[in-house]
C-alpha cells in the first residue's frame, strides 16, 4: 500500500549520489532534482545512497541536506531519507521532550509499527541518544512532577477513580493544579511504559474463549471509570492485534458499543484521548492517520509537523488506505487538500510521496 513510485529503471547508485552533489553545487540549490531522486527510491534504495554519498564524497548526506536545504522542506526531505528506524527514534526523541500532544507520537511508534520495526527502533534509539527508550520516556514524566511527590503527604488520591482531596494546611494556592497534572502524568506513564517495551506476537491465531473474558473485563473496568487499570493496560500493550482486535469485536457485539464510544465520557481528559489513540492505532491505523492529516489540514493554520510526520512515515506503509480514509470521509482527495494549503517544494516533495501523479 505504498505510494511512492519507483522507476522501472533506477540509476546507479554512484549516478544518484553524483547528481545529488550537483544539486547542492552552484549558486542555488535544485531542489526538484533532489525531489526527482529521494522521493523515488524505496528505504533500502535510500540507505544504500547515503552509505555511497558518505564513501564518494567524506559527508554524510543528511549533514549536506542540513546546510542545502530549510524550514518545512527540510523537515520532510531529512525525515524521509533517514532509515525507517531512525526515524521513529528521532520522532520518539522530540516527543519526550514535549509532552502533551506528544504522547500520541510515541502511541503511533508503539502501536502502529510491528514488534520488530518497535524493536529496531528501540535500537536506534539506543545507539543515537545513549540511553533507553523507555528510560526518556519514564525520566521525562517524573521529572514534569517531582514537585507533586514533595506533597504526597497531603494528598489523599483513588487512582481508580482519579478522584483527589486536598488539604489546605500542606498545598500551598495553585500547587492543587501541580498534583493534578502529576496524577495525569502517573497515568499516561502506566500506559506508555509498556506500550514503546512490547514485543507482541505477530501471528493471526485468535484465542475467542479470551477474546469473550477480556471484553467483559475491560467493559467492567471502563464502567467503573477505572480507566487506567492493569488490566486495560496489560490487554492493550501485551496482547497481538488479531487478539485485540478479536476482543474489540466481542466487547461491541456483545455491550452494543464501539470501545472508543465509551472512551469518550470526557473529550477534554488528556488520558483518554491517548487511550482512545492506543485503541485506533492497533485497530484501524489508517482511519487514526486519516484524522491527524484532517486535523492538520482543516485546523486554523496548517499543522506542518503533523503533515510531515504522518506523510514521511506512513508513505511506504499503508498511505494508499490513508488516502482512500480521506477521500471517503472529507469528499475531497487528499493531493488536493495538500495543494490547497502547502506550496513551493514542500508541497512538491509532500505529493510525490502520496503517489500525486504530477509530481
């Protein structure tokens, strides 16, 4: 389902990397020839240019990018020439250091992608930053709330129900919003955690005896509003996709709704909304892709990083289901909503890799 087109006959590797170099040469830089060659040549094709590039000519290709090339242009062409795996560190990088919205990035790493490619990444990331996945992504949520763990003690807390009580003589005014976001930070670690650490089977057996407890476990637990239970959380980071989706299937046949209908008790609950993201990306990715384009195409103000991501990950996957996501839910093809609100080379190098038959 990949929509990047390929030529039937691809130059010599030392042909790409020659004429990439005569792209960065002269006064200016052709940016349609770098379109014409990167955004043509499938993962391995590009893997094989950049170990040539770095041999020809003593610089890594990204670096000469780097210096060539900016803004969202930029973003897109070195996301994209950079290995599958390294990508998905970076991406998981960036989003430990901007937590909120964020948490979605590192849901769509570990949700989306199969346990080796999680894996592989997990790797990559090792080998870039020095340090773990796993560990960024727990140091980052108990450094955002080392304060509220000095106020433990003055706070009585059911995290079952999420429900806090406060005492005045130990919370100083406006330290209340400090313990809130603390508890919200508790979750989203409990679930996170485990999801970036999984290693799921791959295969398609389903097992409908567990498929038939696992629904009323989870139906009595979202009931109960114990959204962050082990429970949920193990179902969800541990069990295959045909599992979970087999159990998805049985919870709605037999309770009436959709799993994500009754996730919605509260729209603005920062938890739930990464639950709800967990449940789309291992059920249906391409309709939770789908939303992030809608989202940032529709929003006031084109949300490029979001554009960029979506398109440079998922354009060798499944960005043909994507498209046709689009098309079906906004009556409008998605090449067409990219023109509408991008332009110059980055809206060039964002259609030649949806498959845009121009570009």
């Amino acid at each position: 389902m990949s929509t990047i087109t390929v030529p039937a006959q691809v130059p010599s590797v030392a042909d790409d990397c020659e004429q990439l170099r005569k792209a960065f040469s002269g006064w200016g830089t052709n940016e349609g020839l770098i379109i014409s060659i990167l955004a043509h040549r499938n993962a391995a094709q590009r893997k094989h240019i950049r170990e040539t590039y770095a041999e020809t000519h003593g610089e890594d290709l990204l670096k000469s990018l780097d210096k060539e090339l900016s803004q969202d242009f930029e973003r897109i062409v070195l996301l994209w020439t950079l290995d599958p795996s390294e990508r998905d560190a970076l991406l998981a990088n960036e989003a430990t250091k901007r937590w909120t919205s964020s948490n979605q990035v590192l849901v769509e790493i570990a949700c989306t992608r199969s346990s080796q490619e999680l894996l592989l990444a997990r790797q990559a990331y090792h080998t870039r930053f020095k340090k773990s996945l796993e560990e960024d992504v727990a140091y980052h949520t108990t450094g955002d709330f080392r304060k509220v763990k000095t106020l433990r003690n003055c706070v009585d807390v059911d995290l079952s129900k999420r429900n806090l009580w406060f005492y005045p003589a130990c919370i100083l005014p406006g330290e209340e919003v400090s313990v809130l976001i603390g508890i919200l930070l508790v979750d989203i670690l409990q679930l996170l955690l485990p999801l970036v650490s999984s290693y799921r089977y791959e295969g398609d057996e389903v097992n409908m005896t567990l498929a038939k407890s696992e629904a009323k476990i989870l139906h009595q637990k979202i009931s109960e509003k114990a959204y962050n239970d082990d429970d949920i959380i193990r179902v969800l980071a541990t069990r295959s996709k045909a599992q979970i989706n087999a159990t998805l299937n049985q919870y709605k046949n037999e309770f009436g709704n959709d799993i994500n209908k009754d996730l919605k008790t509260d729209p603005k609950d920062e938890f739930l909304a990464v639950l709800r993201a967990t449940v789309k990306c291992l059920t249906y990715p391409e309709k939770y892709f789908e939303k992030v384009l809608r989202l940032a195409i529709n929003k006031l103000g084109t949300d490029e990083g979001a554009l960029t991501r979506v398109v440079a990950t998922r354009a060798e996957v499944d960005m043909k289901a994507i498209k046709g996501e689009y098309h079906k839910r906004n009556s409008v093809p998605l090449d067409r909503a990219i023109a509408k609100d991008t332009n110059g080379d980055y809206e060039d190098m964002l259609l030649a890799l949806i498959g845009h038959e121009d570009a």
